[in-house]
C-alpha cells in the first residue's frame, strides 16, 4: 500500500511517463503498468475535482470554456491546493528498484518518483 498525496501523483506523472515508454523486460513493465493504472485513476479524481472548481469559480466564455477569473483566481487556487494536499492509498506495493535500476533517471526523477520505488536512495549508493 502507498499513501501519497495527489500532488505527489501530479508531480510523479511526467517521470512515470518516462519510465513506461522506456522498453524493459516483461515482469518490469507488468508492475510499472500495474502502478500508472491505478495513478491514472487518482489523477483523473483530480482532474475532475479541477473542472469542479473551475464549475464553481470560473465565467463562461465565448468559445464555450471557462475561466476563472482575476478576482476568483485566490479562492479557487486556495481550494485547488487543498485538493492538491489530499492524501489517497494507493492499493499496491512500492514498485522494486530491480524493475528500473537500468534507466536513466534526473535528479528532479528521482525525488517525485521516491515514493514509488522500493529503497530507491538505498540501492543507488
């Protein structure tokens, strides 16, 4: 099981996209797969919590969409923000360091994808 806040997902996607477009053999991707599934989800839930509050503060434009507008932007940002800090369970283990330890990771990689990946510090010592 990991507990992460939905910030941690949003922040962890760009690096997990990396990590599932790089070819690895069959058990590594299976788990990788398993996981930005189940992120997927969290980051679609706060997606449409987004569109909610865009729903709640924005106006209607001319083009059908919406926009908050300068003076809404605080409470709405406010709102999203605490959205951001909701913690969710992520109903699978931490992905083993053995699955990625051949890919090529930046330092910025390295601390979004920390709590998804077993003993990633550990291991790189």
């Amino acid at each position: 099981m990991i507990k992460v806040t939905l910030l941690e997902i949003k922040s962890a996607e760009q690096a997990m996209q990396k990590i599932t477009s790089t070819p690895s053999d069959l058990k590594s991707a299976y788990w990788v797969s398993r996981l930005v599934k189940r992120l997927d989800s969290a980051v679609n839930d706060l997606e449409k919590g987004r569109v909610k509050l865009i729903d709640k503060y924005g106006k209607k434009d001319d083009k059908g969409g919406a926009q908050v507008p300068p003076e809404s932007l605080t409470s709405f940002n406010e709102e999203y923000m605490k959205l951001l800090q909701t913690e969710v369970e992520i109903d699978m283990p931490v992905i083993k360091f053995d699955y990625i330890k051949n890919l090529k990771f930046s330092a910025d990689d390295i601390l979004v994808l920390e709590k998804f990946v077993e003993k990633f510090i550990e291991e790189t010592k």
